[in-house]
C-alpha cells in the first residue's frame, strides 16, 4: 500500500527516487493532497539543483588520486547531503 508515511520512510532511508514515484502515485488517486504535492516539489527540486553538480563531481571522484583531491570530495559530500 502506497502512503505518505511510506513515502516518508523511503525518503529519511535516502531512497530519493522511490519516494518520488510513491508521492505521484498518491496525488494521481488525490489531486488535492497538499502533502505529495509539497514532498513532488521538494524532491523534484533536489534532483534538479544536484543533477549537474554531481556528473562534474562524479567526473573528479574518477580522477583523483592526492589526499587533497579526497579532502575536498569528502567536504562536497558532507556540504551536499547535510
């Protein structure tokens, strides 16, 4: 069963995408839910606002090899994910 508290769930797990399709399944059956409509919004606009950012990031991960490249990755990670 498709609810917000499993959408919820999924999205504290880190489970963006899953989330994402359990909020518009909820909004196909209530047009009118506030909640899925808030949660599509937020995550729609996190996707978008790292999508970029993380091929450029990926592309580094790739290529590093000195403990400052590391250090600077490792700082991105904590910057994009608190």
């Amino acid at each position: 069963m498709q609810t917000l508290t499993l959408a919820n769930i999924y999205e504290l797990q880190g489970l963006k995408e899953e989330a994402l399709e359990i909020y518009k399944e909820i909004l196909k059956k209530d047009p009118n839910n506030s909640d899925a409509k808030i949660a599509i919004r937020r995550l729609s606009g996190m996707r978008k606002k790292f999508l970029r950012v993380n091929s450029q990031m990926k592309d580094f991960f790739l290529k590093m090899d000195t403990d400052v490249e590391f250090k600077e990755f490792e700082r991105w990670l904590l910057k994009a994910w608190n």
